[in-house]
C-alpha cells in the first residue's frame, strides 16, 4: 500500500498553467511585440530629484522654492590662474568670458565679478555702474574697487583674490529632450572657457552635478553589464552543468530585461540616475531565477 500510495497517478489532470502553455506563449509573444520595440523610444531624465517622490511635502516645497528662484538652472564656472586674476588682462578676459557665455543659446543671465551691477549714491542720485569700468587699467584700483565690495567677496571672488566664479543662468528644460538640451547648453559653455580662458577651470552647480551624475552613472553600467552577464554565463555553465542550459539562462534573462526596459520606453517613463540601474538588477536577479527554474526541468529530466 506505501508503495502504490507513492506512485505517481497518471491519470491525475494537468494543472490549468500546463493545459494552457500555448495560450500563455501566444500572449508572452504578443506582450514582447508590444512592449520590447519600446527600448528605441526610451529617454534619460537626469534630473537628480525626479526619483524622490513628487508628493512628499518636503519635496514640493523644494521643487517649488527651486521653481521661484532658480537655484537648480545654475551653472558654475571657477577660474584661477597662476598670475594676478585682478590684473586688468585678466579682468578683461574674464569680462569677454562672460560675455561669450551670455550669448549662448538658453543661457539667460550672466554674472561675473568685472559687471558685477555696484549702486552708489552721488549727489543725491543712485547711479549703478559695473563693478569694474571697462578701461580701467591700474591694477591696484580693480583690486581695492573688487576686494572692498562685501556682495563681491565670496561669491564671485575668493577673498585673496586668487580665484572668481561666473554664474549662468539658464532656462528651465524639461520633456523627453531635457536630457540633450542640457547637454548641449553645458558643452557650448564648457567650449567657450576653454576658447576664451588659458588657465585652471572647474564647473559646478546644479546643472553640472546632474550631468556628471548621469554620465557616471551610464559609464558604470556600460562597464558592469558584460561582467555581470559574463559571470551569469559562467555560473550558470557550472552550476547546470550545460552551455545550452547556460544559453537558454541568458536568453530567458534578456528577454526580462528587454520586457522592463521597453515597458518604461512604451509608457514614456524616463529612466533617472536610480532606475537606470534596473537592467544589471535584473541580470542578476533573473539569472538566479532561472537557474532555479532550469535545474528544476533537469531533475524532473
């Protein structure tokens, strides 16, 4: 009786999942023709808030006091060089910088410490005039005119007066093109430092950050995704004991990655800096599911 009871009864009926694989592969062969052509429409969003949740307060507020004043549409140029800064050459280059920046396209405002906007009152009257006349060639005088403004010091020069930084404001970007049209705009500023500048540069700011952010970011990836998925082939030839079964792990694999990948291209969401981490995620993650899956088959073999 233990021994009939331990038997498997042939005449027991199939689970529903198995009398209806093919209906199940018809509808994963129509869900991949949907969903997968959608890796050619997908786009980055390098905003490094657009991850964070949009309804938190915290976050509202902040997008909102960021919206009013523009504190994330600020890009950051510093300038040192190795003689005098507050030489009038010097002065003069960093006013012609400046100037070259301010015409470039989406750049809105630009300020540098040579027009840098000084108001006085003379004779009763409020006259405002840049910081540094345009001309003035004594070098002493640009220095005690610069280094004695407090709203100067600190902000668009460093209190020795060996360093300065230009501050460009840029248009807010947003859409599908966000992502290009910054790159653009940053790459058109980073061009003009180094046309019109001969000395140390370093950029900073908002749109900076989430530039080198996001490119990082890819670079990983890029890097990471052939020795994620190297190490998946190999662990899955040793463990299953099979290149085929190894092949058939990766391609299983992929075609998850592909299927999350197309659904946030087809549905217009944007990848940012966090989910772009999906795909090397799903490697391995996937990998090991279906080393469990595949090993399952091979014992029941």
């Amino acid at each position: 009786m233990a021994r009939m009871s331990s038997e498997v009864d042939s005449s027991a009926p199939e689970p529903l999942v198995v009398r209806a694989r093919w209906v199940v592969l018809a509808l994963l062969v129509v869900l991949c023709a949907w969903l997968v052509p959608g890796v050619s429409t997908l786009h980055h969003d390098d905003d490094v808030l657009a991850f964070l949740p949009p309804e938190d307060p915290d976050v509202v507020a902040f997008r909102e006091v960021a919206d009013r004043f523009g504190m994330l549409e600020v890009a950051l140029i510093g300038l040192r060089s190795e003689d005098p800064l507050l030489a009038p050459e010097r002065t003069e280059q960093v006013r012609t910088l400046a100037a070259r920046i301010s015409e470039l396209p989406g750049v809105r405002l630009v300020l540098s410490y040579p027009e840098f906007p000084e108001a006085k009152v003379e004779n009763d009257t409020l006259v405002v005039r840049s910081l540094v006349p345009p001309g003035t060639k004594d070098p002493e005088e640009i220095r005690r005119r610069v280094l004695s403004n407090p709203d100067a010091v600190g902000n668009f020069i460093s209190p020795d007066g060996e360093a300065a930084a230009i501050f460009a404001y840029l248009t807010p970007a947003s859409g599908p093109e966000r992502a290009a049209l910054r790159g653009e705009q940053l790459g058109a500023i980073r061009a003009a430092v180094s046309e019109h500048w001969d000395q140390e540069a370093f950029y900073g700011g908002a749109p900076f950050m989430e530039m080198a952010a996001s490119t990082a970011s890819r670079e990983d990836i890029e890097r990471l995704s052939p020795i994620v998925i190297g190490v998946l082939v190999v662990a899955s030839a040793l463990l299953l004991g099979s290149i085929t079964a190894a092949g058939l792990n990766l391609v299983i694999t992929g075609l998850g990655v592909a299927l999350i990948v197309g659904a946030h291209g087809r549905f217009g969401e944007p990848f940012t800096i966090v989910s772009s981490t999906t795909p090397v995620m799903m490697v391995a993650l996937g990998g090991a599911f279906g080393m469990h899956m595949l090993a399952g088959f091979q014992r029941q073999g």
